[in-house]
C-alpha cells in the first residue's frame, strides 16, 4: 500500500504468530479530506487495508480473504495514537485483529484467508 495512506508507526513488537503496532493517525492522510467534512474519521476500509497491508507483509497470507465478526464502535479521528494487535492462527488461516487505546478498542473483527 502506498505509504501516503498509512499511520505512522511508531513502535512495533513482533513474534511469530502475534504482532502490535503502536500507531498514530496523522490528520494529512486523504482519507480525511472526503470522509465526513464536518467530522473527520478513518473509514473502516482505510482501518481494514491497514490490517490487510500489514498481515500479508508479516504472515505471507495472500490477499484473498473474507471479513468475519466485524465491528468498528469508537470512530478513529485525526491525531489519535492507538494500538493495532493482530494475531495469526495457522490452523484456521485467520488473521485476528483490534484497534484500541488504554480506555477503548475502536473496531475489531478477524480476515479468513483462502490460500496461504
């Protein structure tokens, strides 16, 4: 994904099947001059490309995958500094993920990858 389009990273803890990101949302990225003028958010398919660009990067999943148990319940604003946590199960081709903070998680759901 370009890097236009992405948060800053600005710590990373890395295993093998589990990763967190400590990201911060900076208010240039694009996706904020069209999404909601008034009220400026992270659309949840910014939020879900993110997810997507950085588990095929860690976990070689491919790119084709279904979403399951989606929900996004706190909007990600501009210069938000959140969490990303994913979590790779092999056996199930499952990349598991959530967005959130020390007070709330702003979405969470999992990616079902076909070919791995």
């Amino acid at each position: 994904m370009d890097v236009k389009l992405m948060p800053i990273i600005l710590e990373r803890s890395i295993q093998q099947t589990e990763a967190e990101f400590v990201l911060h949302i900076p208010v240039a990225l694009p996706f904020f001059k069209d999404h909601f003028t008034s009220f400026p958010v992270v659309p949840a398919v910014a939020q879900l490309l993110w997810v997507k660009d950085f588990a095929e990067t860690l976990y070689a999943v491919g790119n084709d995958c279904d979403l399951s148990h989606l929900k996004f319940t706190r909007p990600i604003v501009p210069e938000t500094r959140l969490k990303l946590a994913l979590r790779y199960v092999a056996m199930i081709k499952t990349v598991e993920f959530r967005f959130f903070d020390d007070q709330h998680t702003f979405s969470s759901g999992r990616m079902l990858y076909k070919h791995v």
